[in-house]
C-alpha cells in the first residue's frame, strides 16, 4: 500500500507539472501492474497509443512475473531453463552485463533471497541466518544464460528481474510511441520515469524526486529526454522488533543494505541502464558509486537521513524543494 500511494504522488505531481507547463494538448492513461501504478502521457498522440503501451506493459508483466504460475520467469525458476523470448534474452543479456559490471552488486538471481525474506509474497519475516547464509551461496553461485535459444540457470539458481523489469519496460514503451510517431512522452511505472522528446512548448521535463520521509519532494530535474529512476528503501519494507527491513538485498550478506542510503536516483539515456544502476549503487553505497558513476555515463542524486547529494552533472538541472530546508542538507558531489 505504502508503495502504491507514494507511486500515485509521484504521478500526480509529474502529471500537475505537464498539465502547468504544456498548452499542446496531451492525453494520459492510466494503470496498474508491476506492483505499481503507471501512468503514460503522450503529446501528439491519443488513447489508441497509450493502449499500445498498456498492452506491451501487460505483455511484458506476463512474461516477467516471478510468482505468476504461467509466466516464462515462473517456468525458468521452476524448471530450470525455458524458451527464450526477444525479451527474455535482451534482459539476461543486460541483467549479466551489469551483474558483472557492478562487482555483483545488481544479482538478477537474487530471488532466493527476495523470497526468503518475504518480498514476493507480502508474508514478510526476518529468516534464520542459517536459511540466509544458506541463500547467499546459492546466489552468488548462480548462472543465468542463453543458448540455443533457450532461457538457462544453473542448479538451485531463481533469477529475479525486480530491479530492471520497469526499466526496460519504458524504454519498448517508448520505443513503441517513436514507431506510432508520437513525438513526445512521460512514461511513469512507479519510481522509473522515461521521457521522450521534447515537450511542444519547448520546456523541459520536470521529474520530482520523493522526500523518503514521505513528506512530499526533495526536489525537481528538468530534463530533456531521459530515463529517471530512483530505488528507496522507504518504497517496500516491514519492521520487526523496531528495525526496519526493506527490499534491496545486498547479495554478499542476504541482508538488505544498511549503508545510510534511503534513497538513489540515477538519470541514464536509457530506462535499463538507470533502474539496474539505481538498485546497483544502492547495495554499493555512495562512496563507492561516486568511484564508478561516470564510467556508466550517468548522473546521480544520492539521499541519507540528512543530506541530498547530487552529481555535478545535474547541478544545473535539480531545483531544491524549500519544505526541505532544515530537514536535509544539500552537498554538490565534484
Ligand atoms: P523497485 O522495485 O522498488 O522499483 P528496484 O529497482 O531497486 O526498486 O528493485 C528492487 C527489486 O529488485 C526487489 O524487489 C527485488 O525484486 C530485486 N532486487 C533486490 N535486491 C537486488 C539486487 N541486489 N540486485 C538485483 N535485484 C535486486
Ligand atoms: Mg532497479
């Protein structure tokens, strides 16, 4: 519920900000899946548009669900290997490539884990640390692969696309809307935005980053065409004896990440790379991210309990929210 209400802010606001700044007329839809809301607006474009891309969300949903009885990641978990979609080795082919690119820290077979510790199923409890330790070998033994078109794991291996599924979403649904020749977008699937384009007034995209203290933004981007994509850990979590556990797992510990991070966003040219790196600097830690972001080409804001730290690159472009003054201090990382 927590995750839903803070998604529809998110998508209130985007949706305040196009309605304020655009007089061409644009057209919204709205759904759910994914275990979010999302929401497609369009510029130049209508209802038969946005219901391409509900139904590639749908499609894509379908296939990529982790507890969905009939979904080709549910037969690959279960059966070991399954027939391997365009989609399907597209997001292996990434999933691996930042696997490897991020020392580990984005594990697209991390579902041992993810299922242990309940995320899945909403059944949410802090596991025995024999069942962790248990877990954390399985997935860092773990192999996903390709071959003769077929979708493969390794013995014991569970893939999980929770931390890029969305990204990739965007980036075919914008795809999608540049093949309609939609000219102009801003694609809302939970915390990963996508926009396209440029709006027709000629004023940039204005994404809102949430306050992970739930009260309201901590700030805006104005952007042109970008993906946005932020991994809290205020978006899904429970609490047992007073300690909050929430669902970004670091892969070495079984553990979620306790590194002071409540918040990443990062901004990429595309939707994977941004949801991947957003998860993946979360388990880094900044410190370490802020070593590696620029080798990716991305920018980044980074949120603790106090502070808003933001990359050079987006120095120009992030607008500070006043109601955080007082609450969170705000460092320009260079
Ligand atoms: P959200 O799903 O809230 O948009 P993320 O993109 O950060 O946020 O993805 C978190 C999801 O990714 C988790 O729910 C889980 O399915 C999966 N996940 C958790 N830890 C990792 C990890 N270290 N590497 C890859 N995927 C992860
Ligand atoms: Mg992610």
């Amino acid at each position: 519920m927590k995750r839903l209400s803070a998604a529809f802010l998110l998508v209130s606001l985007i949706m305040l900000s196009a309605c304020n700044h655009s007089n061409a007329e644009s057209y919204t839809a709205y759904t759910t899946g994914m275990d979010t809301s999302a929401s497609i607006t369009v510029y130049g474009g209508g209802a038969a548009d946005t219901d391409d891309c509900i139904k590639l969300f749908k499609e894509l949903e379908k296939q990529l669900s982790v507890t969905d009885e009939g979904s080709a990641v549910y037969r690959l978990n279960t059966n070991g290997s399954v027939e391997a979609s365009g989609d399907l080795q597209s997001l292996i082919d990434a999933s691996n490539r930042f696997y490897l690119q991020t020392c580990g820290a984005f594990n697209p077979c991390i579902y041992p884990l993810v299922k242990l510790w309940g995320f899945t199923e909403n059944k949410n409890k802090v596991p025995d640390s024999e069942s962790i330790s248990f877990a954390v070998q399985t997935v860092a033994g773990s192999a996903l692969s390709v071959e003769n078109c077929k979708a493969v794991l390794s013995d014991g291996a569970m893939v999980d696309f929770g931390g890029i599924a969305k990204g990739y979403t965007s980036e075919k649904m914008c795809a999608k809307l540049k093949e309609n020749g939609v000219t102009a977008a801003i694609i809302s699937l939970g915390g990963n935005i996508q926009t396209m384009g440029r709006k027709p007034n000629g004023t940039p995209w204005v994404v809102g980053i949430n306050a992970p203290n739930g009260n309201g933004l901590v700030g805006t981007l104005a952007l042109g065409e970008a993906a946005v994509v932020t991994s809290g850990s205020y978006i899904r979590n429970f609490t047992q004896n007073g300690k909050l556990y929430h669902h970004i797992i670091d892969p070495k510990t079984g553990y979620p990440v306790d590194n002071g991070l409540v918040s990443v966003t990062v901004v990429a040219s595309d939707g994977v790379s941004a949801d991947a790196l957003a998860t993946a600097f979360f388990v880094m830690g900044k410190e370490k991210a802020l070593s590696v972001y620029e080798s990716f080409g991305v920018e980044a804001v980074f949120i603790t309990e106090d502070t808003v730290s933001v990359t050079k690159g987006l120095e120009q472009k992030f607008t500070p929210d006043e109601s955080i003054e007082g609450v969170y201090k705000i460092e320009l990382l260079d």
